[in-house]
C-alpha cells in the first residue's frame, strides 16, 4: 500500500499544480457564464480559444520538439533560449499579418502564451531542466497571476467580454524581467549559443513539419468553435452553450497529460508505455462519473440556462473519453521522431472533422458539431494506437 502511494506521489505533486490552474481558469470561466450575457461569455471564449490557436502556430512546434528532444543540461539551456528569441522574432514578422486582419490587439497574447504559458517553451524548460516539482511551482504561478487578472478585468473593465486579450499585456513585462533573471543564473556564453544556434536550425527543419502537425491537431480541437462563429445565425450564443459543456468534459485530459508530462523521461526510452495506458483508462473511467454526476448538478441548480446542453455534454465527453486514450500513443509518435506520420494524421483528422462539422451542423445544430468531434476524436485514437503499437488490452 505504501508503496502504491510513493508510486502516486511524484503524480500528485505535479497534478497539483494542474489542478491549480484549471480550477483558477475553471472559476473565472464558471463566473463568466454565470454574471455575463451568453452574448458576451461566447465572445470571451472565442477570444480565448483565438489566442490559444495563434500561440501554438507561433510556439512554431517547439514545445514538443524541446520535450522530446532535449537531454544534456546544455541543450535545455541553450535551444530554449534559442526557442524564445526565434518565438520573438516571429511574432515581428507575423504582426503586419494581425494587422491587416485588424486583429493587431492579439500580438502581445499570443506572444505571452507561446512563451510563458501553459503550451509555451518555458513550461517545457521547467519540467526538463528543474523537474516536474519546480515546473509545478512554475505553472502555479504563472496561472494564478494569470487568472487573477482575468478576475478582475471581468469585474472592473469596462469590455469584460476581452479579459483574456487584454491580462497579457499587464503581465508580458513581468515575464521578460523573469526571464532575464532566470537564464542569467546559467551564465549564458555567446560562443556556446553560436553553435547550438546550427542545431537549431537543423530542429527547426522537423518543426516545420512539426508546427504544421500541432496547429493541424489544435485548430481540430477548436474547429468546432470557429464554425460556429463562421456560419452559425446566433455565434457568440452557440458559443457559449458548446463552450460550456467543452470546458467541464476537457477537465478529462489532465489525468493523461500528467501521467505523460511527469513521466516523459522515462516515456522516452519506450518502456512501460503499456502499464502507462491500462493506468490512464482505469483513472478516466472512474473521472467520467464523477464530472457527469458534477455536471447533472450545476445545470440542474447554478446554470439553469445551460440545462439544454445535456446531450450536447455527453456526446463531447464520450469524445474526450477517447481523446484522453490517444495523448500517451501521440506522444510515443513525436519520441520515435515519426513526424511525418503525426503530420499525416492530424491533417487528415483535421479535414475529416471540417467536413463533418459543417454537414452535421446544418442537420443537427450544435449537437451535430459534438458528434463530428466524437467520430473524428474516435477515429484518430485507433489509428495513433495502430501507429503507436501500444494498447490497453
């Protein structure tokens, strides 16, 4: 028993720090959709959902390829410094395009989030360099300044409906000055970044097809949001239904996300990947009860408005269900370097989920967009599980 609970602890400790962020951007999101219009709420979560899509085409893939790739202490150092300055650098060029799309506003956003946010490079750099403990701290954080200042934006700005377009601009400074700090401890040597600088671009080759296969497999996650806004007669209102129920069953991927994250090292050398799953599914199994108990609840007491969304909820959740089993065979993809394979699928994910979001939508409205998201996330689960040659069973 005592060893069972040593097992669990390196997992508690990290999934804590998860937790913590989740629940804080969980309360700002359950406040938003209880004090603000539907109007307002699905424009908040458009925006949010914008900047999260940008970010990762500006993180250009290299949060994933730092994780999997970096091993000696220099690396970790060096091309995530590398990482940064090229994230930086790309934000300059792509902002002439955010301009004449008059979306200039979301630049310092998707900076922000490329670097120090939750999917960005310095996450990454915590959890190889320090460790899943300090990357814990690190993430705890970061999050609760984050959605402090989303809070408050919501209770005192006067367009509450860009809180989370407007905290990063109030926080970009105090990053940089973070930054500074932190990579001055390792005594940075010009010569030493001179020559991972040639490593660098040679990574940058895999990003490439790398950036392609992240943004194919995120805007597959928030395509469901963009026809809505695209095509639907009432956007932010069909936003704000769709979001809700999205927001509750995402809270499924933190148990595969932290079992991976805390355990990549050991991940990357291609043992016990098989244990790995059969834990993730008995784990998911039991968190499926419990969310659709929890979500029966607040929309039969607090969110009485959203109580319409309950086959909406259960379709999504059964696609997250399978969404969650695919996290661990998608990664031992990027470990074995099968870039190009992962590009293939994502895309062809991405196409099938386009298509039928749009067919299915016309027919069934919103409930149509969760069924499109349940065939494709189901679909794209056996295919990574055939590629990955691990299973559950």
């Amino acid at each position: 028993m005592l060893k069972k609970v040593k097992n669990y602890k390196k997992y508690f400790f990290y999934a804590l720090s998860i937790v913590i962020s989740r629940g804080l951007e969980y309360f700002v999101l359950f406040y938003a959709a209880l004090f603000l219009t539907k109007e307002d709420y699905g424009q908040l979560e458009f925006y949010k959902k914008l900047i999260e899509l940008l970010a990762v085409a500006l993180a250009f893939g290299l949060p994933s390829l730092l994780l999997t790739y970096t091993k000696s202490r220099d690396s970790k150092v060096y091309l995530n410094v590398l990482a940064i300055l090229f994230i930086a650098f790309l934000a300059v060029i792509v902002s002439p395009i955010l301009w004449a799309l008059n979306y200039q506003f979301l630049i310092i956003p998707i900076l922000f989030h490329a670097i120090f946010f939750n999917n960005g490079v310095m996450p990454v750099f915590f959890i190889t360099q320090l460790g899943s403990n300090k990357a814990s701290i690190y993430k705890s954080a970061t999050s609760f300044l984050f959605y402090t200042g989303v809070f408050l934006l919501l209770l005192l700005h006067p367009e509450p409906e860009k809180a989370f377009v407007t905290v990063n601009y109030y926080l970009i400074g105090l990053g940089i000055v973070f930054l500074t700090g932190l990579f001055k401890k390792y005594h940075i040597k010009l010569v030493f970044l001179k020559r991972y600088f040639g490593l660098f671009k040679k990574l940058l080759l895999s990003s490439l097809t790398l950036v392609v296969s992240n943004f194919a497999n995120i805007m597959f996650l928030y395509t469901d949001i963009m026809i809505l806004k695209l095509i639907s007669k009432t956007p932010n209102t069909d936003i704000a239904d769709y979001s809700f129920a999205l927001n509750i069953a995402n809270m499924l991927i933190l148990v595969p996300f932290t079992m991976v994250q805390v355990d990549i090292e050991e991940i990357k050398t291609l043992k016990n990947a098989k244990p790995k799953a059969v834990k993730i599914l008995r784990f998911i199994s039991i968190f499926s009860v419990i969310i659709l108990l929890g979500y029966l609840f607040l929309i039969n007491t607090f969110y009485m408005s959203f109580n319409e969304t309950i086959y909406i909820f259960l379709v999504i959740l059964a696609a997250k269900f399978f969404q969650t089993q695919s996290v661990l065979h998608g990664t031992l993809l990027l470990i074995k370097k099968e870039f190009k394979l992962n590009l293939k699928i994502n895309l062809m994910m991405l196409m099938l989920n386009v298509v039928l979001s749009y067919v299915l939508f016309i027919y069934l409205n919103v409930t149509g967009i969760a069924i499109a998201s349940f065939i494709t996330l189901t679909f794209r689960y056996f295919i990574l599980r055939y590629f990955s040659k691990y299973s559950a069973v």
